[in-house]
C-alpha cells in the first residue's frame, strides 16, 4: 500500500445518489472509497475547490482527481471546469468528467476547457465498475500529481 | 382647366395596368388618376382629376414628401417610397378590411406640353408579399423555439435517462453478487431479466439519439472511396460474425461517391450490420455489395441470404420502431433503418428495400436526386 498524505484524493462531484454509490463501491476495490469528498452540486464543488464556505478550513492541498458530472444542479460542470481551469492555483488539477451524455457537443466544450480525460458513463454495471476503479487507480495511484 | 382629353389618352395606357398610378402636377394638382386606383380607394377620377393632392391625403404635403417631390419636379432622378416605410401612400383597405401595402415609385415625366415636369406615381399592391415575409418570420420564429425546446429535450434524454437504468443494471447486479447464497436459484432468471431489459432500454435511447443527431447533422459532402469505406465497416463489425461462417463479396468496380464521411459510415454500418444479424440462421452467411446502373444513377445495393422478409412489408422497414421480426428471433431496436433513411433523405437520394422470407434481403440506395 502506498502512505497517502493528502486526506482528499477525489473529489466526486456528482447529484445522482445512486450513481454516486456505485461509483464509490467501483472505488473501494482499490481501497480508494474513504479518501474520496462527495460533493451534489457545481457550487458545493466550486466552494470545496476554493475553500469557501463550508470548506473553508479543509486541509489546503488539492485532490489528486476531481470527477465531474456534468449536469448539476446550481452551477453546471462546464461552468466548474471552466472556473478551474482559469485560477492559477488550480488549472492543473486532473479533471475528468463522467457523465451519461455522448453529445459532441458536451465533448468538444469539455476538451476546448482542457479536460484531462471524458468517460461516457457505462450504463451496464461491470463496465462501469471497470471504468471507475480503473480512472480511480490511474490517476490515484499512477499518475504523478502536478507539483505543489 | 385641364385638357382631360389630351392627359387621358396620354397616360390612358397607366389604366389598364396592374398597378394603381396617378399623375401629380407642379403645384399637386392630379392630372390623372387610373382605374385601379378608383377600384382601391372608391374615389372615382372625375372627383380628383383637378384637386389639390393634399385636400384628401394631406401627408403629401409633409416635408418628407414635398422634399422629395420637388426633386422630381426639378427632372431629379426616380424616386421610391418603399413598403418598409411608406406602407399606405394612397391609404385603402383590402377587401379583408385590412390596410393595402403600397411600393411606389415616382418619375418625372416632362413630355406632355412642353417644359412642365409632372409626377408620376406608379403603386405596387405588395399586401401578399408582406404577408408572406411576416408569416415566413412568424413561422421560422416558431421553428426554431421548437428546435430549441427538441435540443433542450435531447440534452435531458441523453443526461438523465440513462441514470436510472444505470441503477437499475448496477444494484440487481450488487444485490446479486452480495447475497447470491440467499437467492434461489430460480430467482436469478427474473435479475437477468431485470438486467437485460434495462440494458435494452439503453441500447433504444442511444438509437433514438443518434436519429435525432442525424435529423440535427450538417451535411458535409466529400468524395468517398466507396469500396475502402464498405472495408473499413466491414472491419468494424467484425466482432458480430466472429466465428461464423460468413462470405463477403465487394464488387470490384464500386465506384466512389459524393457522401458526408461520418453519416455515409453509419449507413454502411448499420446496412451491414443487419445483413449479419439477418443471416445468423445460415450455415454459410452471404453477404454482397455492389452497383447498379441505370441511366446516369447508381444505386448500391447490400444483398444477403438471410432470414429476409415479406415482400407485402418493404414499404414498412423504414418506419421508426417497426420491426418485421420478434425480438426472440432477432434482437434490435428498430431505429437502424430509420436513421439510414434519414441520411439518405439527407443526401437527396433514395432508398428501397426487395425481400422474401427466408431467402434474403437486398437494400438500394442511391446519393443524389435522379438527374432526368
């Protein structure tokens, strides 16, 4: 097992509780559940990211994933994204949006705001369960986080 | 006094036009004054010819007149009141009751009697044409409220729709893995199906998406290598027929075509894909594609040996969600012909279908509008 300082390592932004849940079982394969900060809505995402509001006192380093609905209610995952990505302190942070829309319109936008990944999400659970564990062990556990 | 003799058989050609025209002297007395205009306003021309203009439409004695015609009295060029601003230059009414729409144009006419320059007002009734601009705006209004509610209603199919199944696949799934011990064994028959239905399900909305995503595509021509495009489907599908035992002929001399590359792919795809599904049943699958020619048309065709269908229904495979076989037979949404139709429609072109059960279907198409 790898020693993991940062007490967030996923953000999960996303409304769907059920999807959310399945989504949190995919990442317990790899024991990656408990480090992970569930978020509803774009603006709870937005304040957790920016330690506002409720999050203002959280641990300041940023999570090594965010993964993101697109459609959310109160602020869009688009419009997360975008904000994100045009704040120094956190442009690059990985993103990857899991949504059920294959539009190429919501691709193109995603990767014009410099997505890092986009996974339509399975409908058919072992796939799903696949896709997630695997994003979570990729960008978790594999991938080297932009430097501090 | 006026030479009403002289005037009218000057301007008497003016009355048997399809235009209302009246004759305007120097100092706005009318000349002349034809029959449609008598027919339009009532006034007949013996009541107007030799009044003043202004004592029964005093606006042209408003400045935006009077400034333009006195250049025309000055032998200035022609001049137009047009519709989108001076609507109702000689005010009437349609039989309707609704204001007529004037278009007018004034010339200087200096030929009768020497050195006087008259004005001359020919007035085009235009009430239909602008009838039709409005109606035409109304209507595009309306099209495109109707295509924004159609994308709004698509971006929530396509966002929330599958969330449920998703649900639906992922916990009979868990309830499964994690009490497997307690269910009996005759129970997991109703999670498949419970499972299978869901995905089914699925399978419709991305169907149905991807029609509408055709109905909403621009079209992009290019010239396609026919036959490297049948190829490359084939390839794609290459998972579906695995293991068979299937014969694929690709006519040598298919020529290339003017298509939109992403939606003639889909065509193939969707063609060869059910030819493959259709022939399941055979022990060896024979599937062809080639072209016919028939005066300066081309048709493709995609033919197979397969289960076929009933002639007395070719005019119904195109319909969305009509299916000529149960889903036991052969499983399938019903939207694939349907959105092979629509871009074929798309490209100007037709489709048509020859069958017989059980011993195969061939599909035509052509890609452009028959030149004659």
């Amino acid at each position: 097992m790898m020693t993991i300082a940062n007490p967030v390592e996923i953000l999960l932004v996303e409304d769907n509780y059920r999807d959310e849940e399945l989504a949190l079982l995919s990442l317990d394969e790899y024991n990656l559940a408990n480090k992970v900060e569930v978020v509803r809505d774009g603006e709870e995402a937005l304040d957790f990211i920016f330690r506002r509001g409720a999050y203002a006192d959280r641990d300041p380093s940023n999570p090594k994933l965010i993964l993101l609905d697109l459609k959310l209610p109160k602020v869009d995952g688009l419009e997360v994204l975008r904000e994100i990505r045009s704040n120094p302190e956190t442009k690059n942070v990985p993103v990857v949006v899991l949504t059920s829309s294959k539009e190429d319109q919501d691709i193109k936008e995603c990767y014009e705001l410099k997505v890092n990944s986009y996974i339509v999400k399975p409908v058919d659970f072992d796939q799903f369960t696949k896709s997630v564990k695997e994003l979570g062990f990729y960008w978790v556990l594999l991938n080297e986080p932009p430097p501090k | 006094m006026i030479d009403t003799e002289t005037i009218d058989s000057y301007f008497g050609s003016l009355d048997y036009m399809p235009i209302g025209a009246f004759v305007l002297r120097e100092d706005y007395v009318v000349l002349f004054w034809n029959s449609t205009l008598e027919h339009w306003t009532g006034i007949r021309r013996d009541e107007i010819v030799s009044t003043d203009i202004g004592d029964r439409f005093p606006h042209f004695k408003t400045p935006v007149y009077a400034g333009r015609l006195e250049s025309i009295f000055q032998g200035g060029p022609p001049t137009v009141f047009s519709s989108q601003l001076h609507k109702h230059i000689i005010p009437s009414t349609l039989p309707g009751g609704r204001p007529r729409v004037q278009h007018t144009i004034v010339t200087a006419s200096r030929t009768l009697s020497g050195d006087n320059i008259h004005a001359v007002f020919a007035i085009q009734d235009v009430s239909d044409l602008s009838r039709r601009v409005h109606d035409y705006a109304v209507l595009s209004k309306k099209l495109k409220e109707s295509n924004e509610d159609l994308e709004a209603f698509t971006y929530s199919v396509s966002h929330d729709l599958r969330a449920p199944l998703r649900a639906i696949v992922g916990f009979s799934k868990i309830l499964f893995q994690k009490f497997a011990d307690d269910i009996p064994e005759s129970a997991h028959r109703y999670l498949d199906i419970i499972r299978d239905s869901a995905l089914e399900l699925s399978d419709l909305i991305d169907d149905l998406l991807r029609l509408s995503r055709v109905g909403r595509a621009d079209l992009e021509k290019q010239t396609i290598n026919t036959k490297e495009f049948v190829n490359i489907s084939f390839k794609e599908l290459a998972h579906e027929y695995e293991g068979r035992n299937v014969e694929i002929t690709v006519a040598d001399d298919l020529p290339e075509c003017e298509a939109d590359p992403t939606l003639f792919r889909q065509v193939l795809v969707n063609l060869l894909g059910n030819a493959i599904k259709y022939t399941g049943c055979q022990d060896i699958a024979r599937i062809e594609v080639g072209c016919e020619q028939s005066g300066n048309e081309t048709a493709f065709f995609v033919k197979d040996n397969g289960a076929g269908f009933d002639g007395k229904y070719a005019h119904k495979v195109f319909g969305v969600f009509q299916r000529l076989h149960t889903s036991d037979e052969y499983e399938g949404t019903g939207v694939g012909l349907a959105i092979v139709k629509r871009v074929i429609d798309k490209h100007g072109g037709r489709i048509w279908a020859e069958g017989e059960t059980n011993k195969g279907a061939t599909f035509y198409f052509t890609l452009e509008e028959k030149r004659l």
